[in-house]
C-alpha cells in the first residue's frame, strides 16, 4: 500500500478512502487475489486520471478501468462509490488496488461523542489532529498486559519488580494492583472487538514491515472499524496509527521513523490487550473527541502560538495561554490543508466568543471570557453561549507567566515524568520556561545552558522541522551568538535525554547580552511564525565567558538499552523472523550480559525471553512443525517495549539534574 505522502506523480489525484471500503474490497478477494495485492497497487496511481464530474479513474489494461467518485466530504466512504468495467466488479483485483493506493480517510466520529454541542463544527476533528501532530507524546504506559487468553503473559511493571502479578479475569494474567486505573466493565461487543483487534495487532506484529503488505494492513483496518462500532474509538485511532506506518515504511517515505513505528506498535497492543482482558481504565474506553464542562468566566493571557502539522494532512495554530490563577489553556484553529493553512492559521482570527483578535494578537494579550466551555486538557471551546472580550497583554516578566521561569529545569520536568507514571495516559508535556546561555551549534540543535549552578547542558530540537516552517532557521541564528543569555519556553521531548523543544524565546531581564525585540512583540518571538533578524541581536561579544561546550556522558545514548531497542525494532522491521535469526545467530547471555552488568536485569530477561520466544517452534501431535501462535510473542515483545520505555524515561529524567 502505499503511504500518506505517497511520492509517486499522480498519487495527490487519489481521494481518502475510509479505512472498513478497504478492509471489505481486500476481504472479497479469493486467496489467490490477495498474493498478487501488493504488485497490483505499485504505481497504479500513476495513471489516475481526474473526471470533470470530480471522479477519478484509474486504468487497469484494456478492458478495466477502476473510478472513484467521493462523497461529499471528500472521501470514499461507501462500497458503491469505487466501481470497475471488469467481468470480476466488485470482487477484483483492480478495484482493491485502486482503493489500497488511495490514503486513509479519517473515519467520522458517532455523534454520542460530540465534545461541546453548542460548539462550531470540526471542535473535535482539530482536537484530534492536534493531540496526533503534538511531539514528544510516549503512549505506551507502565503496564502493557496481554489478553487473559495469552497463556503465560505479564505486565511489564510486574516484570522490572521480579513478581508475576496475580490470575485475571477468565484465569489469565493480570495487571499488578495499582498499575492501572479501576477496571471499567466493557460490553460484549467491546470485548470481541478488543480480542480481534489484539489478534490483528499480534499477526501484523509478527509479520513486519517486509511481510505486513495490503492483506495484513486490511485486517487490521477490518478490526478497527470493528472497534469503532463498539465505542472504542482510542484503540481504532492505535490501529490506524500502525497503518499509516506500515505504508510509510514500504514505501520508504521520507517522513518515516522506526521508532514512530515501534512505538504506534506499543500502543496499540497495550490499549487492545487491557481491553481484551477486562482490566481497561476509563480513559481507553473515553470517547476519542474532547467533553467540553462550564468553566464560569476566566481572564487568560496569551504565552505562544505553535504552528501545527499533521501526517494526515491537518494544518493549523494552538495558541498557549494561561489564566492568573496558573491554569494552563489553549484555543485551537486546525483544520484539513496541511503545510499552507498551519503557515497561514497565524494570523487567522480566533474564533472565540466574538473576540476581535487574531492568533498573534491573542498570543501577546489576553481573553476576559465569559461563560467559558473547557475540556479536561485546558482547550477553551467555541460554543454560541461563550463571549470574549481583548485584554492588554502581559510580558514573560509578570504574573502569571513569571512563574514559568522560577522553577529549575531539572525540577519541572521530575515533577511532569512523575505524573505521567502515575497517569500513563496524559497528554503531551506541559509547557516548562528557563533562563539559557547559548553554547553553539550541534548539527541541527542548539547547545545551551541553563543559568543555574552545576546544570547540565540541554539541546534545543527544533519543535518542527519543517523547512517551510521558521524554526530550524531560527535556532541556527540563535547558534551564532554564543554566550547570548535567553528566556525559552517550549515542551520538554521526554524521549530523549535532556531535550527541549523550544517554541518561543526572549530576552533575560537586566542581561546585556541578550535579545533586543521589538516592543510590539512584547518580549518574545514565536520560533514557529516569527523570524528572526540581525537587529533582533546584540552587537559585540557577551560581557561574561561563553559556557563550555564540553558535553557531559549522555547517560541514555551510553546505557546499553540501545540492544534491546535495535532488537525490537528488527522485530518491527522483518517480523518475527528477523528476531528469530538474530536469537540463532547471537548467544544470548553475552549479547545481554552489558545490560546485566549494568543493572538492567529485568531488560536483559525479557529481551531474552522475546528472543526465545520467536524462535520458539511448536510441533502438533504427529510430531511435525507447525506455525507458531503470535500472541505470546506478541505478549513478549509488549512487554520488552513497555519495560524499555519506563528504563528509558527514568534515565531522561536523571539526564536533566
């Protein structure tokens, strides 16, 4: 199949297809159909052909021709819109690759999880498309657990304490007490739902990227579908999540990351294996569009505004700001149009409560709002009975925005890792702000140094890179400077070790060596709209000695969990196959012994036991060899990733003091 961002000429004419059109066309193939799937969608895009009625066909040899004709939202979402001339119509094959080389529609949401009813249209699909474009988010959680019917699986919390946790329902494994929120009893059909899509989830596991081509991807789009109807909208966005990457990954895209994919993988079994063992927590079981409560009448003041980009071709703004008692909020504009509409939503008008105001306007002032609608996250809506009316700004230097700056670093991001453990399902990091010295440039990034005793120094990752969007630009200019002395507020990526994705800087009050901008900027320059000038820098050299650039031991690249990531990215990459060579290749207690040796015991053992596990081939009762079941390999790998995450995380946060 081929990915979002497909690179072939004519790949743009295709219209998005909803993922249950696809998952039916492949499912009417014969078996025979289905082996030459993938050929048959290699560069059938390349003929499409856009009709004058909006339809777009595609030509299959003399006597085929395949046409698409969207609804009126814009995608194929029904069986009758994707017709062939052929003898085999709707049964063919020219129909399923024509629907295969097409991207993913986003499916609709049921209207019981309409976020704020008196909200405009689209509050919940700009909800969705931001929480999904927003950097750094680690969904997996401390607690991966396999279905109960996955004999012999436990949770990866279990695993790092060296206890198996007690018998759950139905006499399988459960999750270890206090690991997980309080069970939340799920229907019939959200328990079917969630035992499919594991099922699907293990095979597609099991198969990797080389062998996870359009049949095992239509099996998975069959079961999210499934766990749509069923009202478990967060384990369909998982499943679709892995789609995405495995057409990415096949066709090589330049946007695709191994590790965004390892990491979709993680989610995905853990939200369908709590689901299918009955030890879900309300959160995997909460509507996927935000609810929207009265929050009274609030005054809040703008911080930043940060552009936003999606992979599924959504494009808009989210402007941070805070209320006077601390409170963090944002107000949204995203939309479909990708790359121009996040450039343009800068600017575009704040569609809140009639307030006459843009996003940068808003970004550098302030909001009296009255009759405020805001969702458990702090995004304020949009509804008919919210009014708003402009405020004078307020600099980084007062209230409330100061008290961002009064926290160390190494503080804030403790305190943000901490309530993630505590709740596996929190969103993106918060905000955090520090005052920086600059140290210089490392390829990309940007080295500084928080102005503090003995802090550590920290690297500034462009919070999109982008080329089309300023912030890469900006850091660079900000390179040139050594010894300037910044104000920075962005969002901590607590994937890596002491990283900062920076959003917005300013200048140190009282420095002279610092940033000079204009006063209408009010003390900050939005990284990801504002570009940066000569005359925004100082002249001359900094009064005090630039810091050293001397890095420390970046005490996460050193540890020897990169072993156990490289193993289950293999894993992720060829399958089941691949982590079976390398267990036949590799004597495992010396490829494991550094992380024994270091103290990583528990990763050592479930790396080991994914390893076996793989190579792991059963006989059936006349003796001969028989393909293996993927859930407890499935369970194995969950729980290598799940325990490498909560290690890697734990040495992010020692990366920061």
């Amino acid at each position: 199949m081929s990915s979002e961002s497909s690179t072939e000429p004519n790949a743009g004419l295709l219209p998005p297809v909803a993922p249950e059109v696809l998952a039916e066309a492949v499912e009417n193939l014969t078996a025979r159909l289905r082996k030459k799937l993938d050929a048959a969608i290699e560069g059938c895009a390349a003929g499409a052909v856009r009709g004058e009625d909006g339809g777009v066909t595609l030509r299959f040899g003399e006597d085929a021709l395949v046409t698409l004709r969207p609804g009126p939202g814009g995608a194929v979402t029904a069986a009758d819109q994707a017709t062939c001339t052929c003898l085999l119509a709707p049964r063919c094959l020219h129909r399923a690759a024509a629907l295969g080389a097409a991207p993913l529609a986003d499916p609709d949401r049921p209207a019981h999880e309409d976020p704020d009813p008196a909200a405009g249209d689209g509050a919940g699909t700009e909800a969705e498309a931001v929480s999904e474009a927003a950097p750094g988010v680690d969904s997996g959680a401390d607690s991966g657990v396999a279905p109960a019917s996955v004999p012999g699986a436990r949770s990866a919390s279990a695993a790092e304490a060296g206890t198996e946790p007690g018998p759950g329902p139905g006499g399988g494994a459960g999750p270890v007490a206090g690991s997980v929120p309080a069970p939340e009893a799920l229907t019939a059909a959200q328990l079917a739902a969630a035992v499919a899509l594991w099922r699907a989830a293990a095979e597609a596991l099991a198969a990797g990227v080389t062998a996870g081509g359009a049949v095992v991807q239509a099996e998975l789009l069959r079961a999210a579908h499934t766990a749509r109807l069923a009202g478990l909208p967060r384990a369909e966005a998982a499943a679709l999540r892995v789609v995405r990457g495995l057409r990415a990954a096949r066709e090589r895209s330049g946007g695709h990351r191994l590790a965004d994919l390892t990491g979709a993988f993680r989610e995905l079994l853990h939200t369908a294996g709590l689901l299918a063992s009955g030890t879900a927590g309300p959160a995997l079981t909460a509507a996927a569009r935000r609810a929207y409560r009265p929050g009274g009448s609030l005054r809040v003041y703008g911080l930043c505004r940060e552009p936003v980009l999606s992979a599924t071709g959504y494009g808009g703004v989210v402007t941070h700001l805070l209320a006077a008692d601390g409170s963090r909020h944002s107000v949204s504009d995203v939309r479909p149009g990708g790359l121009a509409r996040a450039r343009g939503a800068g600017t575009a008008s704040v569609a809140l409560g009639g307030a006459a105001l843009d996003h940068a306007g808003l970004a550098r002032g302030g909001l009296r709002i009255a009759g405020a609608t805001v969702s458990a996250d702090g995004r304020l809506g949009a509804g008919r009975g919210v009014q708003a009316t402009p405020l004078r700004g307020v600099p980084w230097t007062g209230e409330p925005a100061a008290a961002l700056f009064a926290r160390p670093a190494a503080e804030a991001v403790a305190a943000q890792l901490a309530e993630r453990d505590g709740d596996p399902d929190a969103a993106e990091p918060a905000l955090l702000g520090c005052e920086v010295a600059v140290v210089g440039a490392a390829g990309e990034d940007l080295l500084v140094r928080e102005v503090r005793a003995d802090a550590p120094l920290l690297r500034l990752r462009a919070a999109h890179p982008h080329p089309e969007l300023p912030h890469t630009a900006n850091l660079r200019r900000i390179a040139a400077h050594p010894g300037l002395l910044l104000r920075v507020l962005g969002r901590p990526d607590l994937d890596r070790a002491a990283t900062l994705r920076p959003l917005a800087v300013g200048p140190v009050p009282g420095a002279q060596y610092t940033l000079r901008l204009p006063e209408e900027w009010l003390g900050r320059a939005d990284l990801g709209y504002d570009l940066l000038q000569g005359s925004h820098f100082p002249s001359g050299a900094p009064s005090a000695t630039a810091p050293s650039a001397a890095e420390g031991p970046d005490i996460l690249a050193d540890s020897p969990l990169w072993r156990v990531r490289r193993l289950l990215e293999s894993g992720v990459a060829g399958g089941r196959r691949a982590v079976a060579e390398a267990a036949r290749t590799t004597e495992l207690p010396a490829a494991y012994g550094p992380l024994r040796r270091a103290g990583f015991t528990t990763a050592a053992e479930l790396a080991t036991a994914l390893a076996a596990e793989a190579d792991r081939r059963p006989r059936d009762r006349f003796g001969r060899l028989k393909d293996p079941s993927p859930d407890a390999y499935a369970a194995a790998w969950l729980a290598a990733s799940t325990h490498l995450a909560a290690a890697e995380r734990s040495l992010v946060a020692a990366s920061w003091s």
